[in-house]
C-alpha cells in the first residue's frame, strides 16, 4: 500500500485509499487486466484515476472505473501496433519477398547478397568496415588478375594464391561442381589462367558491384523495409478502435465531471 501513499496527496491520503481499494475490487477492474498484465501498473493507475476525480458513491466510482478501462485499453492498442510493425518487418526480412530488389530497382538492383536484417541492424561504422574490407578483397583480386595478364610460368598457381582465402574457397567449390550442374550454354570452369580469369569476369566482379551498390544503399533498404512493415489495413483496423475508444473516453469523462457539478450543487458547493 505504501506504493498507492506515494501516488495520493498526503492530506487526502486514507480517503483516497479507501476509495481506490473500492475501485480495486470493483466489478469492472478485477475482470479488466489480461493474465499476462502487470496488475500493480493497473492499480496505479486507477489510484491516480481516484486521487484526480475523488468519486464519491458506486456511480462515480463505476465511471472512474470505466476511465481506467479505457485508458488501459489504449495502452493495450500502443502494444498491438507495435507488434504489428514487428510482424510485418519480420515477413519483410524474409528473402522471398525481395525488399532488397525493391529498394534498389532504379538501380538495376541485381541478384541480391544483402540480408535485409543486416541492413537493417548494422551502424554506419560496420558498413564503413565492410566496405573498407571490400576495397581490400578487390585489391587482392586485382592483383591475382595482374598476375595472370603477365601470362609468366605458374601464373595460374600465384594467381589463385593471391586471392583472399574466402574468394579462393569459392574458386574451389567452382571447381568442385558437376559438369551436370551447368546450363547447356555454359562451360564447366577449369583449373587453369583461363578458367580462372573467367570465373573473376563472370561471377566475382560482379559480385563486388552488387555487393557495394548494397552497401552504399543500405539506407534505401532499410526504409524499403520499414516501409514492407506497415499494414495499412490492420492499422486501419486499429485506428478505429482508437477513435473508439477516444469517443468513449470523452463521454465518459463528461459524464463523470457533470454528475460530480450537480452533486456539487446539490450539497451546496
């Protein structure tokens, strides 16, 4: 109870206590917070709800039960948006939808390599990172080719070696792959200068142009994605319950203020 003393004015303190524990128990607020509820934050409110309007007799007190109702309901409300936007950005990082594709389609956007979720989480300090650790693989890249165009005895070999070691695993698993596995008009890669500097024309180079377009954009993408959340028929749904709950709100206080004036008339006030 000490919490309900700290919330009242200390003049009016035990009165108050004892209309808000009327209030606690009325018939309305015991059937109000959902079992998953914080129950102590609903009995603050309905304290402070006592303390501001002091009800005097059950029917002033049922309409300060119905304020905390409603003001509790629209709490409620602020936390089905919420989820709401988090629904719909989940569905909205999942790679079928294609919210990379979208956010870039003025830009010819690609095959996608961007996980949305990583746009969406990483600081401006990590894509700096990334993109600095992209200059430097690039680099690398640029100097195997540089080996090969100087076409000198175990080019091929050097070559391979002086690419970065995840950009060497792709290579390898290149290799790896079942001539099956290519379309009728494509041929399988070899491990030779020639295979290799078609692998870096046709796979890797393009990488790396999609891969920092993505990465120069990922504010594009980010709000693609904030965007893809919104469900404007489900907030619609929930603006209206809003409205609702405004209308009663307003007509509720209304009535509460207006039977308190009579009664304050009536007793001579």
């Amino acid at each position: 109870m000490s919490e309900t003393r700290d919330i009242l004015p200390a003049e009016t303190a035990g009165t108050e206590i004892t209309r808000f524990n009327a209030l606690k128990h009325g018939v309305l607020s015991r059937y109000t917070v959902l079992p998953w509820e914080d129950a102590d934050e609903y009995a603050a409110l309905v304290a402070s709800l006592a303390a501001e309007h002091r009800p005097s007799g059950p029917t002033e007190e049922h309409l300060v039960e119905e304020l905390a109702g409603i003001l509790w309901r629209k709490r409620r409300l602020r936390l089905a948006e919420a989820a709401a936007h988090q629904h719909g950005l989940e569905d909205a990082t999942e790679p079928y939808r294609g919210t990379v594709k979208a956010a870039l389609v003025h830009l010819d956007g690609g095959k996608q390599i961007e996980r949305v979720v990583d746009a969406i989480r990483v600081t401006q300090e990590e894509t700096a990172e990334e993109s600095s650790d992209l200059d430097k693989d690039e680099g690398m890249t640029a100097k195997a080719v540089a080996i090969l165009d100087a076409g000198k005895p175990k080019a091929y070999g050097q070559a391979v070696a002086a690419l970065r070691a995840d950009t060497r695993e792709w290579w390898e698993d290149m290799l790896s792959h079942d001539p099956e596995d290519f379309d009728e008009d494509e041929d399988p890669f070899t491990a030779d200068s020639k295979g290799l500097r078609r692998f870096i024309e046709k796979e890797l180079r393009p990488w790396y142009v999609q891969r920092r377009k993505e990465l120069e954009n990922r504010p594009l993408i980010r709000a693609q994605a904030f965007g893809q959340s919104l469900d404007p028929d489900k907030l619609s749904r929930l603006a209206r319950y809003e409205t609702h709950l405004d209308r009663k709100l307003e007509r509720t206080l209304t009535m509460l203020l207006r039977l308190q004036d009579l009664r304050r008339v009536a007793d001579g006030q």
